[in-house]
C-alpha cells in the first residue's frame, strides 16, 4: 500500500481568488461604513444643516443599510451602489466645505474603485470624475488660483495611487495565477507516482502470491513417492495455485525436470 494519503480533489476555493477576495473585501468595508455612518449620521442629524441635507443623509444611510444586509445582490450592483455612495459624500463635503475636505473622500472613491473593480476603464472613469466635479462644483468656496493648485495635487496624488494600485494588483494575481499552476504540475506528478507505488506494490503481491504458491506445490510434490501420481498430482496443484484451465505434466528423463505443456490460462468451468 502507498504511504502517501489519499490526492483530495483540487477545490477552486483552497486557491487565491482575486474575485473571492473582492466580496470577501467589500462585505468588511460595507459592514465598516455601517458603523462609521451611524456614528456621522447620529452627529449630522445635531448639526445646523437644513433639514433637506438631514433627510438626504438618513436616506443615504438606508441605501447603505439595505446594501450591506441584501448580499445575495449582484457584486457590481453592490459595489457601484457603494461608490456611488462614496462619491455623494465628497460631492456634498465638495459643496458645503470646499475641495480640502472634500479631497479627502475622492480619493477613497478612487482608491475604492481601484479595489473593487479590475477594468482599468472604470478607474480613468472615477478620476475624470472626480475631476470634472472638482472642476465644475469647486471653484464657489475658494479662489481659482487656490481652487487650481489643490485640484493639481489632488490629481497628481490620485493619479499615482491608482496606478500603484492598478500594478499591485495586476503582479500580485500574475503571481497567485503562477502558484496555481504550480501547484497543479506537483499535483499531477503525484497521481503519477502514486499510480506507480500502486502497480509496483500490485506486481510484488502478484510475486509473493505465486512464490507462495510454488512453495506449496513442492511441499505437496514431496510428499509423492509415486513417479505415475507424481504428475499428475503436480498437474492438478498448478491448475488451482495457479488458474490454470489446463496443464499437462510429464517427466523429462533427459534433463531429470518435470516439463509443464499445454498451459491453458482461463477460468474453469
């Protein structure tokens, strides 16, 4: 018998999923906005905005609730939901405190959109978003010249961070992709060897089997004293140790062996 244990089935789950890893991701940044946005909700609702804004909030709230709590919803449903989200948030922060605070929540959209989405397009998308908002909603709270050199080094930071992102991710799945691979090679060639301990070990069972049954056939020969008995008898010992439907015995006087003829290989009737 082999000494390994048993090759289990190769399960997609015992490997890395990068999309397994986006729900798994976004479940924990849902659950954590839920949090976080009680407590800010619970805050804003005892704070001098207009009761629009406080209605808008709680209802923002509810989406988000709603959510987090209905995960059997299609992943991008609930991703873009989130983002959208997200990206209301910095559009209010953008237009009731200007573009310092309201930077701070762009770049989580953009950052949030580099983790949950892998299309390169999507992320072009959050940043010419953000920019284009910043650009059109942001120029009221301060001065252009201020507006322009907080929006450029918003734009930089943006744009280095998704691109770091976008690589990271890109390297690390190439390389969870080459493990796999790996991994199913060493596979592979361990069903081999066991397939090989296994007819190995069957030959050498086969070979015992039959050095016993010759050891048998000679300690029943032996017992013969009979040259007429003996033939026969040994031809009727190697037809059941070793299935045989016929065997024919006779004596060599020449060589002083016994001469096996007519083996037959076959099941009796």
């Amino acid at each position: 018998m082999s000494n390994y244990p048993p090759s289990q089935p190769t399960n997609r789950d015992e490997f890395f999923s990068h999309e397994q890893w986006r729900e798994r991701f976004l479940q924990v940044v849902l659950r954590g906005s839920c949090l976080i946005g009680l407590i800010a909700i619970v805050l804003y609702l005892f704070s001098s905005s207009t009761l629009l804004y406080k209605v808008l909030a709680i209802v923002t709230y509810g989406v988000l609730i709603a959510v987090t709590l209905f995960d059997r919803v299609q992943y991008r449903i609930r991703a873009a939901v989130f983002l959208f989200l997200l990206y209301l948030s910095g559009f209010s922060s953008l237009i009731d405190h200007g573009i310092a605070d309201a930077s701070i929540l762009f770049l989580g959209f953009i950052v949030m959109a580099c983790l949950l989405f892998s299309l390169r397009a999507g992320i072009y998308v959050a940043i010419a978003l953000t920019f284009l908002t910043i650009v059109f909603f942001g120029w009221s709270s301060s001065s252009v010249e201020n507006t322009a050199r907080l929006t450029a080094i918003f734009l930089v930071i943006a744009t280095i961070v998704a691109m770091g992102l976008r690589t990271f991710q890109d390297e690390f799945i190439k390389t969870i992709t080459g493990a796999r691979q790996t991994f199913e090679t060493l596979r592979g060639e361990r069903a081999l060897l066991e397939q090989r301990v296994e007819e190995r070990t069957a030959g050498l069972a086969r070979k015992t089997e039959q050095l016993r049954a010759t050891s048998y056939i000679a300690r029943k020969t032996a017992e013969v004293q009979d040259l007429a008995s003996l033939l026969s008898t040994v031809a009727r010992l190697v037809t059941d140790q070793f299935g045989f439907f016929i065997c024919k015995a006779k004596y060599s006087g020449h060589s002083g062996r016994i001469l096996f003829t007519g083996l037959l290989h076959g099941l009796r009737p």
